[in-house]
C-alpha cells in the first residue's frame, strides 16, 4: 500500500463500507476517546489535589492573620524530636495541601529498641499539640517520616506481632 493511499478519501469510503468494520471502528474511537479522556481528568486532579512547599503558616486571628515562617515550624519541631534520641532528624519540610499543612521529616534511624510505628505514634500527637500550644496552627494534618538511612551502630529489633487479650487467652491451654 502507496503512503499516498492511506490519505485517499477513496480507501476510506471502502473501509468503512461494511458494517463491520465501521463498528470495529467505532469501537475503537470509543476506546481512544475514554483514555483522552482519563488522561485529562488525570492532570486536572494532579493539579487542583497537588501538595505545595511553603514558606509559611498563615494563621487567622481575630485581629488580623498570623504568619508563622517554617524556620520557626523547625525550631519548635526539633525542640519535640530533641526527645527522641532513636530519630536523627536532617531535614524538615513544611507542605501545603489545600488548606491543610504537613510536615515531612526526613530522619535517620539510630534504633535504640523501640521501632518506627511505635515513635510515630508518641511523636506525631506532641509535635501537632506543640504547634498548636506555641502558634495556634490548627490546620497541621499529617506529620510524616521519612527514613533514609539506618545507622550504622543500629540494629533492628524484631518483636513478635501484638495479640489481643482474647486471643492470647483462647490460645493458651489449659492446665488440669
């Protein structure tokens, strides 16, 4: 087939001359047409849901607007981790998603024999209590770690899964 065929109104008209065709063609533009679609829905959400780094907290107050910078969110941040010698902190990034804030602490685990789940649940309720005694920010969503790297002096503890109470006590047996 001559490339000069292929844009020929002629070559058309003859491919889509029968019925079966023309459904298998249409077939596929509806198929072409959901993906253009989705695509574009895609980069709609991407851009409206899309967190931004920020430089400050914008906190109303009832005369006027607080602006708290992120220096001074890393400041009162590191005070909470100083606790927590298990955690090396490097860096903290403040984030903006809508009208909400995050944190996202970028760590070292130094180990100690306590584990990550069980620090992020003492540490993320002090640092958003933290925040909100010091700056009156109320709108700190998430606080989230990031480990890059494991000391080199750490190791990590294995502990069996926790069992509930009703559990441990079916599984227990009996003594006569």
């Amino acid at each position: 087939m001559v490339f000069e065929e292929l844009f020929s109104s002629e070559f058309y008209r003859e491919l889509f001359n029968n019925e079966f065709n023309l459904g298998y063609a249409m077939g596929i533009g509806l198929v072409i047409g959901l993906l253009i679609l989705l695509v574009i829905l895609r980069i709609i959400l991407r851009l409206l849901f899309r967190r931004h780094r920020c430089g400050s907290i914008v906190v109303p107050d009832a005369a006027g607007e607080l602006i708290i910078s992120s220096e001074a969110v890393e400041k009162a941040a590191r005070s909470v981790l100083g606790n927590f010698k298990e955690l090396d902190v490097r860096r903290i990034r403040l984030y903006r998603q809508g009208k909400s804030y995050q944190l996202l602490l970028f760590c070292t685990f130094v180990g100690g024999g306590r584990g990550l789940p069980e620090l992020s649940r003492e540490i993320r309720p002090q640092l958003i209590e933290t925040l909100e005694r010091l700056f009156g920010i109320h709108s700190m969503r998430k606080v989230q770690f990031r480990i890059d790297t494991l000391d080199e002096g750490a190791e990590p503890v294995i502990q069996p899964p926790a069992v509930p109470a009703k559990e441990a006590a079916k599984a227990a047996p009996e003594e006569c």
